[in-house]
C-alpha cells in the first residue's frame, strides 16, 4: 500500500520562501510520478506541479511558474516543493499525490498525503 507524508509548512511572511517535502513508501518511488496540489478554504482543490518519475519532466500551473520549483530526490524517496515570493493567497493545504501514469495524467494521481499547511502573512 503506498502512503504518501507531507512535511514542511508552517508559518511564513509574504515575500518569504518555504520549501515543503513529501516521501512516499510502500512501492518503489521511481515508479510514481509525483505531484503537488493546495487547497485553500472555500476553494477546490488546485493542481500546482507534477514532475516525471526520471525526474527530467515538469508540469507547472501558470499560475505558479516561476515562483514555486517541483524537484525529487529518487534515492532518497522524497518529492520537493520550493515556494519562493509567497503571498497571502497562497494560504492553503498543500498537498502531495502519486501517480503510477504519466506525470501529465491529473486523474491518476490517486495516493494522496494528508496535507500540510502553508500560512503565508501579510
């Protein structure tokens, strides 16, 4: 059974950078693409960036591209999310998802962590 785990949010000032983690056990992780998605309350879940299982394919919402970086780290299981320029909008529940398809594949992302949450102050 895969389980996915988030780490690494926490309480940030705008302006300011975090840098959330997310490993994934149970199956081997380079069989999985990975992606991160957030959620902030009273809005649907948004799909932020997915990255390959080889790691060299990337996926970003416009909406974010250029200011978060999705990377992973294969020998270490671990899926990276950097969150540089932050504002108050990006307030939300991040959230870490495998995928067994192509890192394109949104409905395949299937095996969710619980989430961590990102508070970005004003």
């Amino acid at each position: 059974q895969v389980q996915v785990q988030e780490s690494g949010g926490g309480l940030v000032q705008a302006g300011g950078s975090l840098t959330l983690s997310c490993t994934l056990s149970g199956r081997s992780f380079t069989r999985f693409a990975m992606g991160w998605f957030r959620q902030a309350p009273g809005k649907e879940r948004e799909f932020l960036a997915s990255i390959s299982q080889g790691a060299k394919l990337t996926l970003y919402n416009d909406s974010v591209k250029g200011r978060f970086i999705i990377s992973r780290d294969n020998a270490k299981d671990t899926v990276f999310l950097q969150l540089n320029s932050l504002k108050p909008e990006d307030t939300a529940v991040y959230y870490c998802a495998a995928n067994r398809d192509a890192y394109t594949s949104m409905a395949s992302f299937r095996s969710w962590g619980q989430g961590t949450q990102v508070i970005v102050s004003s």
